[in-house]
C-alpha cells in the first residue's frame, strides 16, 4: 500500500470495523462513501457552536453565514464556477425535480427531451414528468449493452432544433461507463437545447469542470464523495436566473438562493467543505489552502490509484469461470466501479456471502433499471473502489467471488 493511501485511511474511523473476525472492505462506495474525521468534526462544531439561521444580526447568525458563504466559495473550486452559480439541497434527486418543474414551464408540445438508457433513474424520473405534464416528447438514446458504452450516434439523431434538454449521466453508477459530455453538449448547444448533467457517480472520481463540459446544470451529491448527504447543483448563471423554479414570495430572487427552498441542511453544507477540504489535502502540502490546484493534483493521484485497482479488479474477475463482468473495459475512460455477476447466484446472494467475510458490495440495480434490464440480468454485484480501497482488499473481493463461483460449477 502506497503511503498516502495509508495516510488517506487513517482518516477515516469506518475502516477500523471488524465484521465476523474480518476486517470490512468497503466496495460500497457508489452507493455512498465513508466519512473522514474532519468532516464529522466540522458538522459537530457548527451544531455545538455556531448554530443559527441565516441573515440575522447577532454573532451566530452571521457565524452561519460567512460558513455557508465559505462553504459555497469551496464547491464553485470543486465545480469550477462563480459560488453563485452553486445551490445546496437535500440531495440531487429532489434537486433535480424542482429543477425540472422549472425548465419544464418553458417547454410544450413542439419541445423534446433526450435522456438515456443509461442513466440512474434521478435523471429519468424528473424529465418523465414533465414530459407528462407538459405533453413533452421523450427520447430516449439507447446504451450498448456488451460495451456499456452509451451509443452516440443515436443519441445525436434524436437532437434537433425542437429538442429543449439533453439529460445525460457524466458516469454510469451501475457500469462506470464515463459518457463524452462535452461532445454531447455541444450537439445540444448547436440545436438550442439546454444540458443537464447528473455527475453524482463522477464527481467521486473525476473533479468536475462545468466550464470544460460546457453544460447548463450539474448535480452531485457529497455523500458520494466522503461527505454528508447534501445534494449540489451547479447552474449556468444566466439560465438559474431566469429559469421559473418555484419559489416562495418573500424568499431571494437572488442566484442561487431562488433555487434553494427552505432552511438549508447548515451542518451538511459545513461537512461538504470539510469533505472538499479533504479531498484536496489529498494532493497539497500540508497546511496549504483548498484551490482548483491541489483539488486538480489530488484527483490525479486518485486517478493513478483508481485505474491500477481497476485494472486488477477487472482483470481478476474476468479470470474466473462462471462470473460475466459488465462495463467498459479498464483501457477505456471509466470510473473504478465493476459490476458482475455470478452464474447460478442471485446478486443478493453473492453480497450476503460477501458481507459474510467483511466484504461489502452492494447488489440489484441501484436505480439504473433501465441498464439491468437492457443487460438482460437479474440484478449486478457492484464493487466500487473508492479513495481507501488497497490492492489487498480488491484481492478479497476477487477471491470471495472465485469460492462463490467454484462453489457452484
Ligand atoms: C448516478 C447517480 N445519479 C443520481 C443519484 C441520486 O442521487 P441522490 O441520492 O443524491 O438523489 C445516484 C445515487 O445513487 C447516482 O448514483
């Protein structure tokens, strides 16, 4: 184990559990991350210290804002934007409802949407609606399922000059497929349509750049990337202030506060910029500040590890007899999550059996239905790998699935 990954583990109490004699193995990580001791203690300090709500007089008060402030400033670095393109949340799904009801209102019969196969339910779910309400067209583009890749071409006959959105995942939680954004944006942005970009599954692995992507809207969720659950939504500036979201009357017209409904989660915006904190100390000098350099040299360095892990992950488990693993292959841009399956064995089953030798993975098809479907399978075994995970615990996994497997045959 490399040093700075064992100094990455140290900060994270999760890794110390024990389950049946064994230590865990977090491969759990898509379906949300452990927690490092910093952003526990920032979130306790704001609610033992500094709790209030926001705009008034007093020195709590304006200790939660110039927290919040702070905290929105971190996620525009993460996201490459000005801090009032950010909005805080309960988490992307419900942000991207109420996005959708918005964008929604502007579009009618003669609009389409574009959404894919691909995607988690969250960026299908909320356009489906509108679409019902609106009598909007959908269009769906189709992923190839013995790739995992998003077929493109189809994706780009179905934008023309009626299309309003163009949703697309930036990564695939079910596949780690990473889907050309920029490309897609840009056919979008040729025929008028707006781009919304759910980048929960890649934000953990790939820092996000809306710039770079040219998209309109981004949505992550920090849970997914060592944080608290807190959903974020970047929106091009011009776009979140004219888009007609529902708002209370006497609440800010302001960006981004006119997307931001209610009294915000304070603790868990506190803990996303301890968990933006985190991940750039990964690759700074120590005592040096959060900023879009050391967040940039610290996803190199996640990338370097994620790619080794995943080179051996896919390689160990396309070894073994029995077991069919999905997804873009290693030499592909992908995110370091495998999903397979075990002939003969529910994917429930693999994980229970797993879970048994403390290694967690999750199983089913966490919402990207439409994927599990068009594979033709049950359910997939998902392993994620995530900042803490080592090339001893991928050969745990692998040497769990090959007993399942022999097991079987
Ligand atoms: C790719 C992807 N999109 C969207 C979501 C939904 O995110 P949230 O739980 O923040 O609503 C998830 C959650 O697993 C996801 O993996």
């Amino acid at each position: 184990m490399s040093p700075r990954v064992d100094a990455i583990r140290k900060a994270f109490p999760a890794l110390r559990r024990q389950h049946n004699g064994h230590p865990v193995a977090y491969f759990d990580g898509p379906g949300g991350t452990q927690v490092p001791q910093i952003v526990v203690d920032r979130m306790g300090d704001y609610l033992l210290h500094h709790n209030a709500n926001t705009h008034w007089v007093y020195p709590t008060s304006i200790e939660t804002d110039d927290a919040l402030l702070a905290a929105r400033r971190a996620a525009a670095l993460f996201l490459n934007c000005d801090p009032a393109e950010v909005a805080f949340g309960a988490n992307m799904t419900t942000m991207t409802f109420h996005l959708a009801r918005g964008i929604g209102r502007a579009l009618d019969s003669g609009h389409n949407i574009v959404i894919t196969e691909l995607d988690h339910h969250a960026n299908v779910a909320p356009w489906q609606a509108i679409a019902r309400d609106r009598g909007i067209e959908l269009r769906v583009a189709r992923m190839i399922p013995h790739t995992g890749l998003l077929d493109i071409d189809h994706l780009a006959s179905l934008i023309d000059g009626h299309t309003g959105l163009v949703a697309v995942g930036a990564a695939s939680n079910a596949l780690g497929t990473v889907n050309p954004v920029r490309t897609i944006a840009d056919l979008a942005h040729q025929n008028g349509a707006l781009v919304f970009v759910d980048a929960v599954h890649y934000a953990p692995h790939f820092l996000p750049d809306v710039r770079d992507l040219d998209c309109d809207f981004l949505a992550c969720s920090a849970y997914k990337f060592y944080g608290p659950h807190v959903g974020i939504l970047y929106g091009r500036r011009k776009t979140l202030s004219s888009v007609d979201i529902p708002k209370l009357e006497p609440a800010p017209d302001d960006v981004p506060e006119r997307v931001e409904t209610g009294t915000l989660n304070h603790e868990g915006i506190i803990g996303t910029h301890a968990a933006i904190d985190f991940l750039a100390s990964i690759g700074a000098e120590a005592g040096q500040a959060t900023s879009r350099a050391s967040l940039e040299a610290s996803f190199a360095f996640l990338h370097s590890e994620a790619t080794a892990l995943t080179g051996r992950l896919w390689k160990g488990l396309r070894e073994l007899d029995s077991v069919s693993v999905f997804g873009p292959s290693p030499d592909l841009q992908r995110t370091p999550t495998v999903a397979c399956t075990v002939h003969g064995l529910t994917s429930d089953e693999v994980c229970r059996q797993l879970a048994d030798e403390g290694i967690f993975a999750s199983n089913g098809d966490f919402y990207a239905q439409t994927v599990v479907e068009r594979l033709g399978v049950e359910g997939l075994v998902r392993i994620g790998c995530a900042c803490y995970t080592t090339g001893e615990e991928v050969d745990r996994v692998v040497d769990g699935v090959r007993r399942l497997a022999n097991g079987r045959r």
